[in-house]
C-alpha cells in the first residue's frame, strides 16, 4: 500500500514538472523580441518571396487578400489606401481579442491596427502597427504602453507581468495567424524557416513612410483572435469520412454573430470542389430559425463532433432556436472563429465556410419518381453551397 502511494506521488510530481515545463516553454514564445520595436514604435514586419512575380502581379494578390481579410471583420474594417503604382497599401482593422469567455462573463478587448504592405519585384513586405486597445469602454491604449518589454515583462526579462500577459500573448497570437494567412493567400515563401514575428532584416528595404496614417472609425466589430486547443489546417487535409460523418454521426450548423446565432443539426450535405475552390455543401429548410440567420449573414461553420455530444446534437435537432434556450439546453460551448463565426468548443473539427451559391430545391428538379412524389407539396429545402475558408481540428 505505502509502495503504491509513493509511486502515485512520484507519478504526480513528474506530470506536474512536465506540465510546468511545458507551460514555461510556451511562454518563452512571448518573452525577449517577441514584440518588436522601432524608434519606440511597436511594428511587426515580415517579408515574403515570390520568385518570378511582377510588382502588379503581387500586388494584386496583396490586395485581394487584404479586401477579403478586412472583409470577414467587419463594416469597419476596410482598405483605406491604395497605388498600385507604388505598390502600397493600406488597411485599418478592429476585432475583438477575446481573452476568457463564460456563461457569465466575457473578458475581452477591441483591438485596432493598420497592416500595410509594400509591393516590389518578387517579394512583398508586410507591416501590423499603430496597435492599440480599448478595454472594458474605459480610454485607448496604445501597444507602447502595453505589450513591449518595458512594460509587459518583469525586472529580469524572464516573465510575463500579470494583466499585461494576455495583451501581449492574443496580440502576438493574431498578428502570426495574419501573417500566415498572408503567406497562404500569395502563395509566398518566407524569408525565415517559421513564422516569426520578429521585424526581418531587409536589404534595400522599400520606403513605407509615403503610407499616410488613417483616421480609425469609432464602430466596433465583435470578433475573436484564436482558437485554442485546435489545430488549424488545409481543406484537403480534412479527416475522416464524410458520408458516415454526415450520415451516422452528424454535423452541426451554426449561423449568426455574437449577438444572435443558432445552431441545427443536419445529416445532409458534403465536400467538393466548385469555381476551383474548396467546398460543403447543406440543405436547410426555410421552417427552420438557422435559416434566417443562413439568408442574413455570409459565413457559417459547419461542426461535427464524438458520440460523447450524441444527446446534444438529438437536442439541437428537436428543439428550435426561436423559444428556446438551445445553448443552454445543449450543454455545448460558443467559441468565435478568428473571422467571427461562431461554433462550439466541444467539436472535433469546425469547418468555416463563406456563402458562395444558394438555390432554392422544387420537386421538378428532381429526377428520382419516387423522392418527387414524398416532396410534391411540401416546403423544400434550400441548398447552401459555401466556400471554405478555415479548418480547425483537435
């Protein structure tokens, strides 16, 4: 008995050493040049390779990434100058930083920035600045006095400050998934071998000072920065069987922003290809309260989950939205998507779409005798064919 109890110590001991080990590795990813500065101003910096590309051909890559990158955020959100002669551009952005989010509280920030972005003959450079947060409606606070080293971390350099960690780590969490991003919309090559948000040593750097500053709009956006505990990857590394994982497990899918969005489960629907981009397919039938919010907004996630959440997933199905209390009934818990969707934390994998087609199903479509006569009559569904834009897997 003592021999057990004294292995179960040990074995206490050394996962509490390996986890604090962990927990200290993953903070040393925020400490010393993870926010850098230049002539006291926060500026993160990256430049991408594009062998064999134009300054126009990059640039309008540039450019329609940023367009639908601001897009997703907000009305807010936008391009506020552009010359492609230049090869500059600039945007404004806001989206809230969500640092802890329960059912009773949410601790979050409003986040602005500007990302401008140079274009010239096989590379582009990539700047996030002029940062800055508003917290709990109180004043703005710049990224100078926030999340640099001066302030963000102790005496030594050798830890995050209490209150000014979780600035420091969500921003520098959101500016590497931009960056990323960036990367994948250009189909660039990075200077460095990871992402990093240290400011690159660039040889014959390009002159930014001709970007003006923007005036920030005071509106705010309703969006998250992360998603924690998941892995984000490529549509074509999507996992699993699709027809089984719709047909015997089911999905769920979930519309609508923060202030109003809701959930349905669904067994019909599908992966593809369309216009050249990666694709699901739905039905949902206009009786249905997710169908609304489907017609009023652009984006929408797709969620599918274990046999452990098989009641929740009964639930959303029997019950609706527009008198009930499906989050609390469900038991599931609402996360926000970097882009604002919403979706729920108990998924295995949340697959992000954008509305790319929608048509509405009549029975004369329908070639099979038999499906035509049990539909003849009846309300039909409404097809939804949505462009994926981000994948997410535990």
């Amino acid at each position: 008995m003592k021999k057990t109890a004294l292995l179960l110590v040990l074995f206490l001991f050394c996962l509490s050493s390996v986890l604090q080990a962990q927990e200290d590795e993953n903070e040393n990813n925020y400490l010393i040049g993870a926010v850098p500065e230049k002539d006291g101003r926060v500026i993160f910096s990256k430049e991408f390779n594009l062998p064999g590309m134009s300054n126009d051909q990059i640039f309008d890559k540039v450019q329609n990434w940023m367009e639908k990158r601001l897009k997703k955020n907000n009305n807010v959100s936008r391009i506020a100058y552009s010359d492609k002669e230049k090869g500059s551009i600039a945007g404004l952005s806001q989206e809230y930083i969500v640092f802890k989010s329960g059912a009773l509280s949410l601790d979050q920030t409003l986040i602005k920035y500007q990302i401008t972005a140079t274009c010239l003959q096989g590379k582009c450079l990539v700047n996030i600045e002029r940062i800055s947060y508003i917290y709990q409606n109180d004043e703005k606070f710049p990224a100078e006095e926030w999340i640099t080293d001066k302030y963000a971390l102790n005496k030594n350099k050798t830890k995050l400050m209490r209150g000014y960690a979780k600035f420091r780590t969500k921003t520098v969490d959101l500016v590497n998934a931009l960056f990323a991003n960036a990367q994948t919309a250009m189909g660039a090559v990075s200077t460095e071998a990871q992402t990093s948000t240290k400011i690159s040593a660039i040889t014959d750097k390009p002159d930014v000072s001709s970007i003006p500053a923007i005036a920030e709009s005071s509106n705010t956006a309703t969006l998250s920065s992360s998603m924690p505990g998941y892995k984000q990857i490529s549509p074509d590394k999507i996992p699993g069987n699709i027809i089984k994982m719709l047909s015997e497990d089911w999905m769920l899918i979930t519309a609508g922003t923060n202030e109003q969005f809701n959930m349905m489960t669904a067994s019909w629907g599908g992966l593809g290809v369309l216009f050249g981009k990666p694709v699901t397919f739905c039905f949902i039938n206009p009786a249905r309260y997710t169908y609304q919010l489907m017609e009023k907004n652009n984006s929408y996630t797709l969620t599918f989950y274990t046999e452990t959440y098989r009641d929740a997933l009964k639930y959303c199905g029997s019950k609706s939205g527009k008198d009930t209390d499906k989050i609390k009934g469900s038991g599931l818990t609402p996360v926000t998507t970097p882009t604002g969707s919403k979706a729920f934390s108990e998924a295995w994998l949340i697959i992000e779409c954008r509305k790319l087609v929608s048509q509405s199903l009549t029975p004369e479509v329908l070639s099979d005798e038999s499906i035509k006569k049990e539909w003849t009559g009846k309300q039909m569904h409404k097809m939804f064919i949505g462009e994926i834009i981000n994948v997410w897997v535990k």
